[in-house]
C-alpha cells in the first residue's frame, strides 16, 4: 500500500515537472515570435516611410520578447529534479 503511495506521489511530481518545462518552453518560443514581429514590423514601416522614425515602434514587440526570453532563461525557477 506504501508502495503505491509513493509511485502515485513521484507519477505526481513527474507530471508537475513536465508541466513546468512545457511553460518555459513555451515563453521562449513566444519570445522568439515576439522579437520576429518586432523586426518584420520595423522593417515594414521603415520601407514605407524614411523621413520619420516611426519604425521604432517595433522595438515594443520585439523588447517584450527580449524580456520574455531572459526570463525563461536565467531567471525562473527550475523544477526540482527527483
């Protein structure tokens, strides 16, 4: 009976940790897309307009990305490993 507790507890904590690394996953993959919309979008309004620097409204997708992946990378927590 102890025995299955146990099983059931690291089945638990192994579920929780994958639940864990698909969510920093997926803020790295929406900083990449973030930080791509911010250069593709810069990069159309500086071909449509050259006189003024209206294009540097990019840089508001593109740094939240910027601040997306630094924070998947160095500062969340890791799941603990068993």
């Amino acid at each position: 009976m102890i025995e299955m507790l146990q099983e059931e507890e690291r089945i638990r904590q192994a579920e929780e940790r994958a639940k864990e690394m698909k969510m920093i996953e997926g803020m790295k993959i929406g900083g990449l897309v973030n930080i791509a919309i911010g250069v593709a979008l810069m990069a159309l309004i500086r071909g449509t307009n050259h006189e003024n620097s209206a294009y540097l409204v990019g840089l508001i997708p593109g740094l939240i990305g910027v601040a997306l992946l630094v924070y998947a990378l160095f500062m969340v927590p890791r799941p603990a490993q068993a």
